[in-house]
C-alpha cells in the first residue's frame, strides 16, 4: 500500500473535494486504517519548516494534515504540536506577498481549511481566540472576498467554530458576519458557500434584532434573493434560502413584505425546478406559510404571479408522487381559504446572548454559563430518565441518536459535571444488548478516553469513564477487543485507577472492566498479554489489599487476577479453537509497538492465511501497512 501511495491518493482526492460530504467521511476512515505516524510527522514537519519547502510540496502536506485533522486523536495531537499557531504563521508569511498567484492562494485556503478542522474542539477555539485567529479570518474576508476558494475554506473554519459556545462569540463581537454577508450579497453564484453560510448564520441568536439589522444592513436580504435567483435549480441552496426567509420573517414579522416581494418569483422558479421533490418543496412551501403567518397580504405577492396555477400543474403531472400531491393540495387548500395553518417548530436556533455595548459582559456571562450548565444538566437529567427505559434506550441507540449526546459534551467539554453526566447518559446506551458497533460508528470509545484525558483530577469524570469503558467490554462484538485494547485506552483506564485504587466504585469499574475484556477465551491470552505489557495485573494486586473483604468489589478484583494468571501461566488455553491470532500471545498493540524491521521478520515468518486475517482484523495504520508491504513483497517474488 505505501508502494501505491494509497494515503497520498486519497487525500488529493479529498483535498480536491471538500464539499463532496460523502467523498470527505470515507477517506477519512479509509485514512483513519492507512495512515501512519510517519504520514502526520512529515506533514508537520513541512509545517513548521515551510520555507525549505515549494507551494506543491506544501499544499499537499496541508492537504494531509486537513484531512488527517478530521480523525480526534490526530487533530489533537495537531493542535497540541502548535498547529493553530504554525498554520496562522504560513497564512500571514503568504499575506504579505504583494502578488499572489494561484498556488498561494491554494496554500492559503489549505491551511484555513486545516485550521478549520481543529476549531471544533473547545479547548483549540480558546487557544484560537488567545491569539486572535478571528482578526486574521476577518482580513482575509475582507481581502480575498472575490477569491472562492479562500471564501470556502474560512466559511469551513467559521462554520467550525460556531459549534463551540467560545466560538460564537468570538465571531459576533469580532464583526466578521457583516463583512462575510456583504461578501455573499456581492457574489451569489459562489458555488456552495450560501449553505455554509446558512448554516453558520444559524448557529447565531437571530431573534436579537440589532443582530439582524445590522446583517440586514450588509446585504442579508439581498444574498438570499441573488440565492435564489442564481441557482433555482440547486436544491441545497434553495433549502437554505427558504430556511432562512422562515426563520427571519417569524422572529421578525416586519420583513414579511420586503421579502415576499422580492422572493415570490424565486420561490416560484424554485417550486417549477423542483416539483416532483417533496423534500425541497416542503422547505419552500414553509417558506410561503412562514411569510403568510407574518403578514397574510403577503399572499398576493403569490396569487399575483401565478403560484396557484403552478401547482395545480404539478397536480396534473402524471409522474407526481403521492407525496408531492399531498403537499400541494395542502397548500392550494390554505391559498384557498387565505389559512396556511401554522407552521412546524423552527429549526434549532443557537441559544446565545447577543452582548451589546455598554452590557457587563463578564458579569452577565458568568450569569448566562450558569444558566445554561442548570439547563444542560435538567436535559441530560430527563434524557437519563427516557434511557432508563430498555425499549426507549435500544431504539435511541439504533436511531443514530447517540451523536446528540457527544455534540452536547463537546459544546461543554471544559465542564466536567456535564461531562460527567453526559458520559452517564452514554453509559446507559452501552447497556443496550448488541449496541457497540453502533457506539463505536459514533466515536464513543474515543470520546470517552478523551474526556477522562482532559478532567484527570475529576473524580466524576474518570468513574463515569471506567464504568462506560467496562459495559462497553461487556459486549461481544469481535471488534471490542481491537478497539478497547488500544494502548491510548488501557494507559487512561489505568491513570484513571492509580490515585483511586482505594475507591471501592473506581476499583470495582475498573475489575469489570479488565474482566470483560478477558471474558472470551478466544482472545483472552492476547489480552492477557497487553494488560501485562500495561502492569496491570500489579494494580489489580495492590486493589485487592485494600478491598479483598469489601463483597461487592474484592471477587471482582480476585477473578481479574485468576483469568490474567491462568492465561499467562496455562498457554495451552484459548488454543484449541483454531481460533488464536497468528502471532500466539502477542497482542495487537505489542506488534504495533514494534520496530518495523522486527516487524517485518515475524511477518514473513507467517502463513498466508494468518498475515490475511491480521492485516483484516488490525486497525493500528502501522501494522496495516506492514501486513500490506510483507502481502506485496511475497506478489513480487519474495517467497512465503
């Protein structure tokens, strides 16, 4: 696989894909098996040294290091290397040349968008904000407005931010949403950049009316009319456009005129190019109701330009769903009788405070992050009570739901009660029969090591994480193991007990989860070996002298310290299934751990079958790549 540049490969394409969701999701997995730590390291290294190095050499190590920042524990690694300062540096070194050309701007877009991608973590938007990261996006707007591929990647970054709390602020008192709705106003035929700015527009407080005029004021109106215009036949775009003239004429009824004026015959275009569509027709139809309810003369704007017939045509079409029929009669029904009803909740609107000047803002936002740990923490404390129910928890699991819990602990990551309790709600999800791989398709494994890692003196905190890792263990899905046997989540598990080894709830979560873990005998030498590799086995000693008369937690502890010696010390066990991992009591991590060229010796030392199946069961990128170059070394004539 190296020989074939499979990491370069997929990157570019990603790189020249940004916007391309899918595209961008499966090289990242893909990266996430394939890449190693030598890909990120020459990266970073072109990074801090980019004056030694030409535009495409550079480009396309921001490219990686963009693309490789998707995956958690390499973006935190990134920006922990002083990644938000390096790429803030290379922007402004190419700043300053007076004639940029194409490659530079290249250069600057890459690094935006690599710096984009690390804004979602709380902690990276502060450092951000320390060093006025904002200012330089703000210029950059103001300078390169006309250039869209800079435009696109610092609406990426913007977008970003905005999903912290820290960040929407940052980009309301730094002025940057005027300058970027007069950018949007002035070029309407910008690819994608009207959905990025929807969404980045909706993760602001809309109902402040100063807010409002003042992007108003910039050109807001007049992008979503250009929207429109330019591009009644892009369904994304006329999604946003109609959710955002929903959204503004209900929370302020005042500009129902201006805009039914002058969106009816765009909306109208929109509804011809889109009329066997029910999705995007809904979008516009609660556009229309949206405008109705504000001011219902706004009605005749609609009637004037023919909207009734229109969609009595699309009634006619033969090849008209049941659904769009049903949402057509719904809404010639309401033009009939002048009554559209009433619309459907709007969608999620971000519940920060604007600050306007002369407001003590540090007082009133110790007020306001009060307030809204009290409100996170009643959330999570009904969700805890939906959850207790199996039924309830199962089908939350199954829905994909899970993700709402992880966004609302990263959007309070430096809050380690909610935190905590989030990671409770998550616990009761681990529960559900047969939910790891769901659980882990959300990244919970990886987020609760790094919750664990950034609150390590929080006593809530690590006991909510070994208990969500132990159920996690629990369940017997032949990926646990690969994944809970990481070296990063053993390390953490163990930090975790070492200050608390007389805690009998933290000692006891950390034997259910060395024993879950050791509960196939399959697996269990391999495991056996790693806790071993970690000490493990000595921590679970020094826990049962202080808990061996405690009912409820010595056993536990007892039976993690049986099965870990008889699988050392009996290594006929877990053999006679035919089912041992070809490299006997080596674990996964062990072999990881190895230098290549030892590596490489015990591979060739394998047989077909077994190099295959490990190279199919590993997920560390290292090991991959090895199994891969010992697969291609024996297709090129080097022997078995």
């Amino acid at each position: 696989m190296q020989q074939m540049d499979a990491v370069g490969i997929i990157s570019k394409a990603m790189q020249a894909n940004p916007d391309l969701l899918r595209l961008v999701e499966s090289g990242a997995a893909a990266l996430k098996v394939l890449a190693g730590e030598d890909d990120l390291t020459k990266a970073l290294n072109i990074l801090f040294n980019f004056g030694q190095y030409d535009n495409k050499m550079i480009t396309e190590a921001l490219g990686l290091l963009g693309n490789l920042a998707l995956i958690t524990e390499n973006a935190q690694y990134f920006a922990g290397k002083g990644g938000v300062n390096a790429l803030l540096d290379l922007v402004q070194f190419k700043c300053k040349q007076k004639d940029l050309s194409p490659e530079d701007l290249a250069i600057i877009a890459n690094a935006i968008r690599a710096l984009g991608r690390l804004l979602g973590d709380p902690k990276t938007a502060t450092e951000f904000g320390k060093v006025n990261g904002i200012d330089q996006l703000k210029n950059l707007v103001e300078r390169f407005g006309e250039e869209e591929i800079v435009m696109n990647a610092v609406m990426d970054a913007l977008e970003n931010l905005a999903k912290t709390k820290t960040g929407q602020k940052m980009i309301l008192d730094s002025g940057i949403l005027p300058a970027v709705t007069k950018v949007m106003a002035s070029n309407p035929d910008y690819d994608v950049l009207f959905r990025k700015y929807a969404g980045l527009v909706g993760y602001m407080p809309l109902d402040n009316p100063d807010l409002v005029k003042t992007l108003v004021n910039a050109g807001l109106l007049k992008a979503i009319t250009g929207t429109l215009l330019a591009k009644p036949d892009d369904r994304d775009a006329v999604i946003a456009s109609s959710d955002m003239i929903r959204d503004l004429v209900t929370l302020h009824p005042h500009l129902a005129q201006q805009l039914a004026k002058e969106n009816a015959q765009p909306l109208l275009s929109a509804i011809q190019a889109h009329s066997n569509d029910p999705e995007v027709l809904k979008h516009i139809f609660d556009a229309i109701k949206a405008l109705a309810n504000a001011d219902p003369a706004t009605l005749d704007q609609f009637k004037k330009i023919g909207l009734e017939d229109e969609l009595n045509k699309i009634l006619k079409q033969d090849n008209t769903s049941v659904e769009v029929q049903q949402l057509v009669q719904g809404l010639l029904d309401g033009l009939l009788h002048n009554d559209l009803g009433n619309l459907d909740e709007l969608k999620n609107l971000s519940a920060l405070d604007y600050q306007p000047d002369g407001v003590n803002i540090e007082e009133k936002e110790i007020n306001d992050a009060q307030d809204r740990t009290e409100d996170m923490m009643a959330e999570l404390a009904k969700l805890a009570g939906l959850l207790d129910d199996p039924e309830y928890a199962s089908k939350y699991v199954q829905e994909g739901k899970v993700a709402g819990i992880l966004e609302g602990i990263q959007n309070y990551y430096d809050n380690p009660k909610i935190v905590a309790a989030g990671l409770e709600n998550l616990l009761r999800c681990a529960l559900v029969n047969g939910a790891f791989l769901r659980l882990e398709e959300a990244g919970v494994p990886e987020a609760v090591v790094q919750c664990m890692l950034e609150h390590p003196d929080d006593i809530g905190v690590q006991l909510q994480g070994l208990k969500l890792l132990a159920a996690l263990a629990q369940h017997n899905d032949p990926s646990v193991i690969d994944t809970l046997c990481q070296p990063l989540t053993l390390e953490t598990a163990l930090k975790a007990i070492q200050g608390n080894v007389k805690n009998p709830a933290m000692m006891g979560a950390f034997a259910d989860l060395i024993n879950g873990l050791l509960k196939d005998e399959k697996t269990g030498p391999q495991v056996a070996q790693a806790l071993q590799a970690e000490g493990i086995p000595e921590f679970l000693q020094k826990g049962l002298e202080y808990h061996k008369m405690n009912m409820d937690v010595g056993p536990k502890i007892s039976q993690a310290i049986k099965t870990i010696d008889q699988y050392l010390y009996n290594p006929n066990i877990g053999k006679m299934t035919g089912d041992v991992k070809p490299f006997g009591t080596m674990t996964m991590a062990q072999l990881a751990n190895m230098d290549p060229e030892q590596l490489m010796k015990i591979m060739s030392e394998w047989g077909a079958e077994e190099l295959i199946d490990t190279v199919k069961g590993a997920k560390n990128p290292k090991l991959v790549q090895s199994g891969a170059n010992e697969i291609n070394r024996r297709l090129n004539g080097g022997g078995a």
